[in-house]
C-alpha cells in the first residue's frame, strides 16, 4: 500500500468517512482549497464531508504526513546501515504511530558512545551471551575469565555485560510496547509539595498530596500539575505503585526467560529490577508525561475552540447607534459613540467615583450623547466598576424626558479590548484617539456584531480557554485560526461594509487581498456586484473562486450576489426562478413556491443533489444569518458585590465560559460563579456544551458562597442542587464521586487571570477539580 493510500485509509477510519472521499479532499486542499469552501461548495466531490471532519482530516493530514516521512527516513537509515530484512520492513509498514517507529528504530538509531559500547570493545559480549546462554554457571565464575587491565575486577565485568543485557532489554521494541501498554492502564499520577513551598504555591494546595490515575486524568487536572512542577512547588512523578512496579519487573524478566534459581537466572532478574528502576522506569516516565501533557493540550485546544467559536456566534445586537462605556474608578468611565455602521462618532470621559465624584456631570454627558446620536443601545464593559457604572446608568435613563425612548443597557464582556486598544490596527484606524478611549469603541462595536468586533483581537488574547498558556502555541494558534475562518464564513460577510480584519478571514483572501479590496472600495466606491472582484489588484479567479460566496451585497445588481449562492451556480438559480415563472427578486423568500419544487428535476452534469438543496435552501432564506436572536441578561438590583450573595438566591446570569467540568456565569458581582457539570442539569451530563454555550443567558441559583476565596457555587437544576459541602459528603476516601460521573470544584476564581482565562478561570482551574 502506498503512502497515500495509508493515510487515507487511516483518516477515514478516523472521521467516519471513505477512504475516497479523504483523497478528494486531500487533493482539494493541496490545491489551495479552504475547508469553508470545500464543505459548502464542493459536497459532491467530497461526499458531503462537513467542516468539522474536515478540520479533522486537515490536522490528522499533518500529523500522518510527518510521520510517513519519518517511516521513509527510518526505513532509508537502516537500509544504508545494510541490517534491513523483510520482516523488519513488514514491522515498520505496520507501526502505528511514532511512538512505535522510534521503538523500532532504536537499536539501528546512531548513538553516541555508551557503557554498553565500551563494554563490548573491552571484550565483556562473550560474558554476557555465556550468562544468557549457561544459566547453571555461576555468572561470577564467567566474570573471571574476563578480568583484564581494561576490566581489573570481576564486579567490573558483571557490570560491563550488565550493561550489555539492558541495552538489549532498552531497545527491545516488543517489550516496550507491553510495558507501555501496562503503564496506560496501572500508571498513578502523583503530587508532594516541596517542602518550603507551601506559602509560595498555595494556589496549588489541592495538589501537595494528590494521586490519581494517569488514564483517566481530566486535562484541565494534568495542567495544573504540569504547571505546579514547572514552578517547583511539587514533585512530579508518573508510574505504577509498588505492586504494578513488580509486574513490570517481571515483564522485563520474561524477556530473558529467568524463572528457575539457577545462578545465571538469579543474576538476570537483578539485571531485569536494575533495568526497570534505572533506565526504563525513567523512560517511560517521560514517555507518559509526553502523552499526558498533548492529550491535555488536545483537551485544552477543544475547549477553547469550542467556547471561541460560541461567543464569535454570539447574538448581534444589530445595526444600532450605541454607547459603548469602559468602566474605570479613578481613571474614570471612557465613552464612545458609533453610529448604526459602527463608525466613531463622539467620545467622552465621566468622572462619576471617587476622587471627583461628578454624578450629575457624568449623567449629563450620558443624557447629552444618548440625544445627540440617538442612542439605541449602551454596552457596559464588566470589568472594574462594571455594576456601580451600570447603576449610573440605570439612574440616568430615568432622567429621560417620557418622548425619549430609552435605550438598552447591557453588560458585555470586555475581555481583549485592552488588546485591541493598544494594537497596531486599532493605532491605524484611530490615529488620533487616546488608547483608553479605543477600549469604549470596542465594547460598543462588539455588541453591535461580536464576530465583525473580535476578529481584531489575537484569539488567543479574548480569553475563553483554560491553561492556554501552557499549550502548543503553534497548534493551539492553528486550531483557533479555523475556529475564526469557520465562524466568518459561515455568517458571510457584506462586501460593502466589512472591515478589512474581518475580510481577511474571508476563505481564500487573506491581510494583503483584504487591505487591497478595501483599498478598492475607498476609490471607487461599493461594489454593485461580485464580478467586479475581479478589478480588485492581486485577485484572480483562483482567489474569486474561494471568496465569492461567502461574500454578501445588498442592494447590487444581482440579485443572488445577497446570497450564499455561489456565482458559478447562478445559472442553476436562475432555471429554478425559470420554472416558477416569478421574477428573481419575489421568489427569493417565498418559501411555499419553492418548496413545490422537485430538487433533482434541476440536477445536472455539473451540480448534484446536495448543491440544489442548497440553493433552494438560501433562495427561501436568502442572506440567512445562523446567529441567534439577540438577548440579554437582566442582574438582580441590589446584587453587586460577592458579599451581596446569600446561599438559596435566584439570579440571571450570561455564561462567559465552559470548561470540561462546568460553566461560568457571570451574575453581576465581578466574580464568575461556577455551575459544576453535575449541577448543569437534573440528569446525567457527559459534556457541559450538551447543555450551554458561551453566551447563553441563564437562571441559577446559589448553593454556596465563599467570600474570603472568592467562591461561588452555582447550580441550575430544578431540585435546587447540592452545595459543596454536601458533594464532599457524597465523595469516596480519594475524592472519587459515589455512584455518580465526574465531579469538580464549586468555586470561582478572579476575573482576568493571565495565566488562564478571562472569569473564573483561574482559581478554579487551579482548585483543579479536587472533588472531581
């Protein structure tokens, strides 16, 4: 089987597709292809294989590649060495993963010099082959016939073939693959402080007497070791206990088949203990942290892109004139204004706390911007200050003459804006404005439309993943790349009004055609239609090909061009208009006309089945926007400080963040509550995205306050759920739930930790489910 062909086979076991289907998109993205691309526009070629198997196939494509080249490489070097075989071939053909490659590999790999080498050139192979080969020889009678004035004592050459025999036993690739099968399954993860560093690593007290299994070891967990042994707070060690400790001497034992009390049996089972303890014991540590540590990141990256991809599909508040007001004590309250396009309009600084305290100022200047724009809507960062400025407002609105509609007020995470405002971008599209008062511009725009807003920010910076510090940051910058590339072009994207940050996350464009088509758009107005792309320097018909559907214009000359169909199925579109016998533009919406319509009777050479649907599916709703309706929580007057919170309230509150063990919700107290995974709902929940989503707007009640840790319990089920007290009583001796799933910490942690997320993430993921 050639390469290709393997790794086809490989992939589409692993996404649930046919090996043919993996080769057409293969071959489509080494073409240049994007998968939003692929998975819209190309379903007949591929099969119908959806973005998120495609995304899968795009990184395992990776992966398998690299490991194919190693394979050749390997196969090359042991050839060249002249020791290759037929069946050490068939074996590297067979191997799996990399792991099991270097295994093979090992004993024909270059080494430097080591103790087994030099034993041999001081003559001591004989011994050990007369050790293995008499086993009723005393080993230390041999060793005496090797006494020389390299070797002057007989403990020197029991030593020198030792070495010989675990070099044999180290590079035995059967057996290393046994042991770390064994070790999969038996190995502990386990934790001690270093003494002195208690005071120093509190945030990591969960973890100075810890053990658990190292199969079943929740990602998030295994970071938070990681993290705590890089630091030097706790010692680390990966293994079996001490009975799984013997089996694996035993495995090692076997190899060399002692098993009678004959003295050169003896002598190989102490070679065997000495093996394990000393060489293999350590390797397999390193192996298995390796593995723990990318499972873990794998984990991570999932749940960051998971949280990422909700809150860019965020509910937009729509096309509204807004207040944006970034909340500050004594820096005070930045404003900023953007009209209905989002186009800056007015800004201002309040002063409405401490040291000034100028309420009626900085409610006047509220009055005077919300008349003077026509104010629809006022987002309110939830950082500092976040709901006394909420309550600033909420006073001011009922100073508004009874003709004044009054606007909405919401409360919006504000989470990369201070990213954004120091940017380059954010230098260059506001020049002159003070970096304080950009942050305002961003919170009121990322109300407006999240996903236009947050495509600025690095997504690595908006904060909704956990440890994101401590993973790859090329894969985890990959991952979230798709995440953002997927999220745009599944909205689409209006030609006429996108910013170029936003563009360039348009399949098939890129910083350089974006800036280029704005460019365009600056000299010589909208675009009437999507042909005129192609006047747009640098973009050719490859890069037309990519983009055209996922771009959108109102309004144009073609009617279609409003649509997600693309330009070279309009004449598909227009046989469909044909045989309705309406004219484009009343036909488009009409769902009861076009759902008489047989799809396959308009199925060609060209366009299949799926593609049809699809068309008739966007010509009933042309321009759909698959975000959903735009909603708003409301937070309990009165409740606005952790101090305010009393076990057995009922509140509304915007979940800002989920992780595998639970969601955060943001109540209005500046501090993230925790809804464990077994307080999401009144049944068994294997994954809380089963249940929310960044973004969602949800009634809780608090089941337990912790004010001096600044912990928050939550629960959401109807019983009214269990505190954390109570879910310690259910627990087993080592923290094991009883007869239940997963378990973690009701806690919440500061909002804005560096080192892991915007919320509660960081104490939280440092308490690092404990009570899991």
């Amino acid at each position: 089987m050639d390469t290709a062909a393997r790794i086809a086979r490989t992939i589409a076991a692993e996404i649930d597709a046919r090996p043919e289907q993996v080769r057409a998109a293969t071959e489509l993205l080494d073409g240049g292809a994007t998968v939003p691309f692929v998975a819209r526009y190309r379903k007949e070629v591929t099969g119908g294989l959806d973005d998120t198997q495609l995304r899968k196939l795009a990184d395992r494509l990776i992966y398998l590649r690299e490991m194919e080249a190693r394979r050749a490489a390997i196969v090359s070097s042991i050839t060249e060495q002249g020791k290759m075989t037929d069946d050490l071939a068939r074996t590297l053909a067979g191997a799996g993963t990399k792991a099991e490659l270097e295994d093979i590999y090992l004993p024909y790999k270059p080494k430097r010099r080591t103790k087994a080498m030099i034993a041999r050139e001081n003559g001591l192979a004989p011994l050990a082959e007369g050790i293995l080969a008499d086993r009723r020889a005393d080993p230390e009678a041999l060793a005496q016939g090797f006494v020389t004035e390299a070797v002057p004592t007989v403990k020197d050459a029991l030593t020198g073939a030792r070495e010989i025999v675990a070099e044999g036993l180290v590079e035995n690739a059967t057996l290393l693959g046994e042991l770390r099968a064994f070790l999969s399954r038996e190995a502990k993860v386990t934790a001690k402080v270093v003494a002195g560093q208690e005071e120093k690593g509190a945030k990591f007290s969960d973890y100075f007497d810890h053990a658990e299994d190292w199969a079943t070891i929740p990602s998030h967990r295994a970071l938070a070791l990681l993290r705590a042994s890089n630091e030097g707070v706790v010692t680390l060690d990966i293994g079996p206990d001490e009975a799984g400790a013997e089996r694996a001497v035993a495995m090692v034992g076997a190899v060399l088949d002692a098993r009678t009390q004959a003295p050169g049996d003896v002598w190989l089972r102490t070679v065997a203990g000495w093996t394990w303890r000393v060489k293999l014991s350590l390797s397999m540590m390193l192996d298995l942290t390796a593995e723990m540590r990318g499972r873990a990141q794998e984990e991570a990256i999932a749940v960051f892109s998971r949280n990422l991809k909700d809150l860019l599909l965020a509910a937009p508040a729509g096309s509204k004139a807004t207040l944006g007001l970034d909340p500050g004590i004594r820096t005070g309250v930045k404003a900023a204004v953007v009209d209905a396009t989002g186009k800056l309009v007015a800004t201002d600084t309040l002063y409405p706390f401490q040291p000034k305290n100028d309420v009626r100022g900085a409610q006047a200047a509220i009055l005077r911007l919300i008349t003077a724009h026509g104010v629809e809507l006022i987002a309110i960062g939830n950082g500092t200050a976040s709901r006394e400025t909420e309550r600033l407002v909420a006073d001011t609105l009922k100073l508004l003459p009874a003709s004044v509609k009054a606007p909405v007020k919401v409360v919006v995470s504000e989470a990369g804006a201070s990213v954004y405002s120091a940017s380059e971008l954010a230098a260059r599209e506001f020049p002159g404005l003070d970096v304080s008062l950009r942050g305002a511009v961003s919170i009121a725009r990322r109300l407006q439309d999240p996903l236009a807003e947050l495509v600025k920010i690095e997504p690595k910076s908006i904060g909704v993943g956990q440890y994101q510090h401590d993973v790859d940051q090329s894969k985890l910058g990959r991952a979230l790349e798709g995440v953002v590339e997927d999220a745009v072009n599944a909205v689409g994207v209006d030609l006429n009004t996108a910013s170029a940050p936003l563009l360039a996350h348009v399949s098939g464009l890129g910083p350089g055609l974006a800036e280029a088509i704005v460019a365009h758009r600056d000299v010589n107005g909208a675009f009437r239609s999507r042909k005129e792309l192609l006047k747009v320097s640098r973009l050719g018909p490859r890069a037309f090909e990519q983009c055209a559907g996922f771009l959108r214009i109102r309004e144009g000359d073609e009617p279609l061009d409003a649509s997600a169909v693309h330009p070279e199925a309009y004449d598909v579109a227009r046989r469909i208009v044909k045989a309705c016998g309406r004219d484009i533009r009343a036909l488009m919406g009409d769902s009861a006309a076009l759902k008489r319509l047989n799809a396959a009777d308009f199925v060609d050479a060209s366009f299949g089945l799926p593609t049809v649907r699809d068309i008739l599916s966007e010509l009933e709703k042309p321009g759909r926007d698959p975000r959903p309706s735009f909603v708003t929580a409301t937070f309990a007057d009165g409740v606005e400080d952790i101090k305010d919170l009393k076990s057995g309230m009922q509140l509304e509150g915007t979940v800002t963040n989920v992780a595998a063990f639970g969601a955060f919700v943001d109540i209005g107290v500046h501090q993230d509550g925790l809804v464990h995974i077994s307080q999401l709902a009144d049944r068994f929940v294997k994954d809380p995205h089963e249940v929310v989503k960044a973004g969602d707007v949800v009634r809780v009640r608090v089941t337990e306050v912790d004010v001096a840790r600044k912990r928050i319990g939550l629960t959401m089920r109807k019983d009214g759920g269990a505190s954390a007290s109570e879910e310690r009583a259910a627990r087993g001796p080592q923290g094991a739930p009883k007869g239940r799933g997963p378990k973690g910490p009701m806690s919440a942690g500061p909002k804005g930790n560096a080192g892991a997320a915007t919320g509660a993430f960081g104490a939280a993921l440092l308490d690092a489910m404990k009570r899991r």
